[in-house]
C-alpha cells in the first residue's frame, strides 16, 4: 500500500534508528526528530504503518516495533546465503543492526544449476532446478534481515558485515542462534542455552569472547536466525 511523505518519513527513521540503535525509538524521539506536533500524531503514523503491514508493534513493551516490510525491494546481487535450522551448531558478540525487511524475498527465483563441490569435483546436472527464497521461508513467521557488527559469532561462520535472516518470534530452543535483547535495550547475536539454575546463557561463538549469563527474565529473544547472506 502507498505512503504518504509523512508516513515514508516516519517509516525511514524507524528503519535509520533501528539499524544504528539496535532497538526502535520511543514515540518522544521520533516526533522531537521528525518534528511532529504531538505524540498523539506519533501514535497514528504508527497506527497506520501498522495497518499497512510495514510495522509490527509488541503491545505492553517499551521499543518494541518492528519494521516488516519496506516499499519496494532492495537488491541481493552476489550475495551468498547459508541456512541455519533448529539444532545447527554453532556459537557471537556482534550486535545486530536491522538493515530492511524481506517479505518481498519470496517473490525471487533464481536458477539451481546444480551442487559444486568444495573438495573433489561432482558432476554437472543438465537439467536445471529453480530456487525461490519462498520455498527457503515457508511455513515460517515474519521474516527481516539485520546485518551483523563484530566478530563474536566469527566460528559459526557469521562475520562482521554479513547479513542474517531472522524469523522473529520471542521463544527459541536451545542451541538456536537468537537475536536478544539484554538489559531492555542491547541487541545481541548469539546461541541460546537455559541453564539448569534458571539463567540463561548467551554464548559467543569466539574463543576469544566469554559467554553472557543473565536470569531468564532480563533475556527477551527477539528472533531466532534461518539463514545468512554474505556479498561479495
């Protein structure tokens, strides 16, 4: 659905916010920055960003929006992707920092050539398959992207600069790769564990890095990561 200006305005800050902050702005901060009347105008932009799926808002929580959708489509050109599922080994520091939504992914196809092997050579198949980012996605929740800042997660295969695909949800079983929120406002990437004392322990995926413990409750899991796209 179209925006007016006003409406792609609030919407840029929000996405601007989010990817330098790691967490969304209080309505006080977007209408002192977008210089809007009252925070009663903040509230219906945000209402109608709502209704017309580019936002989601986590009701009864402080900087809880998400953006989920933007206009248009962003290029992925040379762009690598590697999926991680339930149960994936793995151990990351980095801050995720949201670059854009991706809802428009499962619009994509790409010729599947083939495999390629990393070791000894496969051979060719000659008759080519397609591979759309919708049968990547499907049958999961809202999906965004954040692009990933530090090196905590380096052994798992996640650089700095890379991009990750995250389903959001606020549960995730142990050993999925979560993004969470500590403290209320600092995002980080990392592996989930529930230790038997009832804290949580984030762990890096960095031998140079140590783990974050917290009890449950000053954990909130924002996301759990599918998959991960690198350019090159």
């Amino acid at each position: 659905m179209a925006l007016t200006r006003r409406q792609k305005q609030v919407l840029d800050f929000l996405v601007n916010f989010i990817n330098k902050h790691g967490y969304s702005p209080s309505f006080e901060e977007i209408g002192g920055s977008l210089e809007l009347s009252s925070l009663a105008t903040v509230h219906k932009h945000m209402e109608t960003l709502e209704r017309k799926g580019f936002i989601r808002r986590g009701y009864n929580r402080s900087r809880s929006v998400e953006v989920v959708a933007v206009p248009g489509s962003v290029p992925f050109a040379k762009t690598a992707m590697r999926p991680f599922g339930r149960g994936a080994a793995a151990r990351s520091d980095s801050a995720p920092a949201a670059e854009t939504a991706m809802g428009f992914l499962g619009n994509i196809e790409f010729p599947l050539l083939g495999r390629i092997a990393a070791g000894q050579p496969v051979e060719a198949i000659p008759n080519p398959e397609t591979f759309s980012f919708g049968d990547f996605t499907s049958g999961r929740g809202s999906i965004y992207v954040l692009r990933v800042k530090g090196d905590s997660m380096i052994e798992d295969h996640i650089c700095n600069g890379d991009y990750i695909l995250v389903e959001g949800t606020n549960t995730a079983e142990n050993g999925e790769i979560v993004v969470a929120l500590t403290g209320g406002t600092d995002a980080t990437l990392k592996r989930l564990f529930r230790e038997p004392n009832g804290k949580v322990r984030l762990q890096p995926a960095n031998a140079q890095m140590d783990p974050i413990i917290l009890p449950a409750r000053d954990v909130k899991i924002q996301g759990r990561v599918i998959g991960v796209l690198r350019k090159y």
